[in-house]
C-alpha cells in the first residue's frame, strides 16, 4: 500500500530520528531511525532524512516537511535562532526554511526558545507545549516536561510566559551509572516506591542538605544492606525532589500537566501528589504531533 | 646508597600506591606506582607492594609496613572491618594484620570509620585526622577534607565525634567531563574567581534552587558567551557552596582546618572566608604520614 502523505512531521533529537506520515486525518505512517543530530555532519541531514522518507515523496508534488529538536541546534542542519520569551511557543511565521536539494520536499525547523534572565533555552519542547495547548485550548497554569532536562514552562493566555530547566535526568543518569553510587545500584532491578517517596520527601523539606544525601545512599549500601532498587528509587526521589524545591514557585498552588512518557510521568505525578498538586497528564507523542500539526497550519 | 628503613609507611588508594622509606628523623626514600586498589586482584597486591618496596628490605630483619586506604576495602587486600565513631580515629591496637608469604615483612592496615546515624563511612582520611591531630596536639574543632568525596569531621578529646561525607569533587568530574556542561568548559585554561565567588554565594543564599542553577551555565554560554574558565570556575563554586549549606552545622562558629592538596583547599578557604570562617590549611602528604606514624607507635 502505497503512503501519501500530505505532509510530514519530524522529531529529530540528539539520539533519535522520527519521522510521520500526515493525512487529513492523523498519522498514516511513521517511521524511526537512530541517525539523531548527534551523529551526523551538516551535510549528511538530507541523506538520514531521505532513508526514512523516500518511499512518502511523490514526484508529481511537493511535500511540506516541518521538524523540531536538535536538528535546529547549532550543531544541526541549520541553526535556527532562538525565539525569545514571552511567546507564543510554536509560531507558524516563525519556522527557519531550510534549501533541500530533492525537488519533491520543502523542509522548515521549529525554532527553539529562549529567556534573558535567569538565562535559559529550550528546543523541541516548545513544540510539545503548543501541542498541549492545541489539545487543551485555553489552558492556564503549569506544563512540566520531565525528561534528560526536565522543563517547567509558565503558560498564560497561549503565551510561554517564562520557563526553566533542570539537569535532573543527566544528573540520574551520572550518578546511578558512572558514579561510587553505582556499586550500590548495579543489582536494581524492580523499584521502590516507599524508598522514592522517602528521597522526596528527605530533599523537599531539607534541599540544603542533598549533598550529603547522596553520599549516604553509598553509605548504606555498605553498612546497612540498602537495596539496589531501593538505593535507585531514593536517588531518583531525591533528584526529584531538589528539582521539586527549585521549581517551587511553578507548581505551588497552580494548574499543573505533565508532558512525556508514562513511566517517568507517573513519577513525577506520585512527587506532585505527596505536595498536594493533582498533575494531569498529557502523552509527549501526543504533544509533539499536535505541536508539529500546529506549526504546519493544520490545527 | 642502600636505604634500610626502621619501617614503611603506605598510602594505598583506589588509583595510586605510594610507599615511604621511614627512618628515625622522617622519610628516607619514597616510591609510587599506579596499581592502585581499583586495579588489583586479591592475590596481586603484595607482589605490587614488593615491586616498590623490594630495595628498602633486608634478610636480617623484618620491617614492619603500615598502609592505610582502600586496600582495606571489601575490594582489597583484605577487608578491614569499619570502626564506629565515637573513637581515636587510629588505634595502634586495632590495625589489621595481613599475612604475607616473604619473610622480610609484616603488613598492618589501618581500618577505617563507620558512623550509624546518619550511615557514613571513610576509609583512609581517618590516618590523615589522627596526623592532623599529631600535629596540632589538643586540637578541638572540625576538619575538612576537599576531594572526590570530601569528609567533615567533629573532632573533640582526640576523638572523631561524627562525620559526613559529600560527593562535591565526583559531581565536578561527572559534570564538568561529561555532562551537557562540558560543552561550554572544553577551552577552559584558567580560573575565574569572581565566577567561582558567585556560584559559592549562589548556592549558599539559595540552596533549594542548585538544580536550576546549573543549567544556567550551559544556557549563559548559548545565550550570553559565558567563558569557558567563568563557566568551570562557577560550577565549582555552585558545587562547594551546595556542599557548604550541606556542612553548616560543622563550620558555623567553629575552628576549622582544612586538609588537602594546595589548590583545592585554596579554594575551600576562599568559600569559607566569604562566611566569616578562616581556616588553616593542612598539608595532605604531612597528614598521612604523621598519621601512618602515630598508627606505626612512633609519635
């Protein structure tokens, strides 16, 4: 069966490349690589994006292709300046058309955003807020995109008012993986919800301390039998939770929704909850898909 | 010039072994190598040791070696059971004898501290605080030692009252090596000590938003051209401040002394400076070997 699209979505991230299929009524196919804006030199983009894409092309029109994430970075195909907030987060004027070599496409990147002060960026993630407010007209409050690093956007009357951005998923990854922390973790195999409850707790009502909590998880380990699953789930709480205490003045007594995958989500819901805070939950597919159909004029 | 030793002094941590020649007034002759703990299998360790120390031995006696550090870990030599604090942080009754098959030597380690509550452990800085006390006979205070995982410890009566340890100097390898941070710190020549004076300042004023500051560096670089040395200066002075907010009940009104190399405890003394607190400075290699004497009955 022969896939005609009449237009394509790309997210093209660090790692990972996806590519969508559109019709008039939602994804007709898509499609998955791992050539990520990481591995591949200015002039190798078009050929990583042909060898998922070729088949969709058609050569009696032209196809529109709109992308967001990394490959707008400076590293990327084209760097695609920075928009600075308050804006809008995905503005269809706004997309950095980029000159493709293959008749049968046009290929334009969403730009990231950016804030003066404090100083902060983000790219890709605007394009899952406008996706959350496409699917959610109207809304006021909080989005929280948990991730490698983990976003808190301040949303007001369709406008990313202010935004901020935490290393808590690198951070994870570092310690869990490559730090003394390791050694404690390297059984873990299932997770410990009373442990994580506890590593949140422990850094929301003593953030000053989270240096020496880290430590003690080592600690423990050696002289008490900490678990594997239960040192991890306490790390990732106590990450958490500092993310929690810094991020304070976003989530305190406001609407809050939390965009990605469903695993980390919940955990970042479960941290929410034991504050008072109900977050919603919005899939990030879901979000990037409706942000891309935004910037494409299609919703 | 044949150097014959009254006895040996071994400082055996996870990257390094360093043996020292001791005659009656001090160090006679000194050797290092790199197998380290990390690098050696049980049964590898004395044929490391005698690569170093083969020389300074004789068929006519036998000289006693005294080491201290990671070679008392579960991964070492042999395992050298913790103490719990409160106690002498060395007790020349308490060292771990090890049994060696070349008749010209016997070999003792020195076990580390364990604390229960909060879970804590060290291994190897107990000698250089048993030094530190040799040197300054009557000392009551706290003392610090910066490094990988840097260790405050209360000591009062010659005894180590408590201790806590923090993962400062790790987290500046994993963050500064191998973050998304190193990015804007690979041409990092120099130092900045108004970007460090600013992340200790930072951190210390508004311990609860660390999470939030670091990112800023990375963002500072896109968004502003943060230098190199500003941005690895500030990370380091983020990280020390974190550690000092951790630390404040040890170093709030109390004399401290700082052991450790130059340049880190420099820096250490500058933070604290910044919070009223002059600290003396400490020479690491004088603390260990003071401290292998005093385990060793000669001081």
């Amino acid at each position: 069966m022969t896939v005609k699209p009449e237009w394509i979505a790309v997210d093209w991230g660090t790692s990972n490349l996806r590519a969508f299929a559109m019709g008039t009524d939602g994804v007709l196919a898509q499609a998955t690589s791992d050539e990520g804006m990481g591995k591949l030199a200015r002039d190798q983009f078009e050929g990583a994006l042909l060898r998922l894409i070729d088949g969709w092309l058609s050569t009696d029109k032209v196809t529109p292709v709109i992308a967001c994430g990394m490959v707008g970075a400076r590293q990327g195909w084209v760097e695609a300046p920075y928009r600075s907030v308050p804006c809008l987060p995905v503005d269809k004027g706004g997309l950095m058309d980029v000159t493709v070599t293959d008749p049968r496409f046009t290929f334009a990147i969403v730009p990231g955003l950016s804030q003066a002060n404090p100083a902060d960026v983000m790219r890709g993630e605007e394009t899952q807020i406008a996706g959350a407010l496409a699917l959610s007209p109207g809304f006021d409050g909080v989005l929280c995109l948990p991730g490698t690093h983990s976003k808190w956007a301040q949303v007001s009357a369709d406008e990313v008012v202010s935004f901020q951005t935490m290393m808590t998923g690198e951070m994870f990854a570092l310690l869990s993986g490559q730090s003394v922390l390791r050694h404690g973790m390297v059984d873990a195999k299932g997770w410990d919800d009373a442990a994580f409850d506890q590593g949140v707790s422990d850094a929301l009502s003593r953030p000053e301390r989270l240096a020496a909590m880290l430590f003690r998880l080592r600690a423990e380990g050696l002289l008490n039998g900490l678990s594997g699953d239960a040192a991890k789930a306490r790390l990732s709480g106590l990450l958490i939770g500092a993310e929690l205490a810094a991020a304070r003045p976003y989530w305190l007594g406001q609407a809050v929704s939390l965009i990605g995958a469903d695993k980390l989500s919940a955990a970042y819901a479960r941290a929410l909850l034991a504050q008072g805070v109900t977050a919603r939950l919005l899939s990030g597919d879901e979000c990037v898909l409706a942000g891309l159909s935004r910037a494409a004029g299609k919703v």
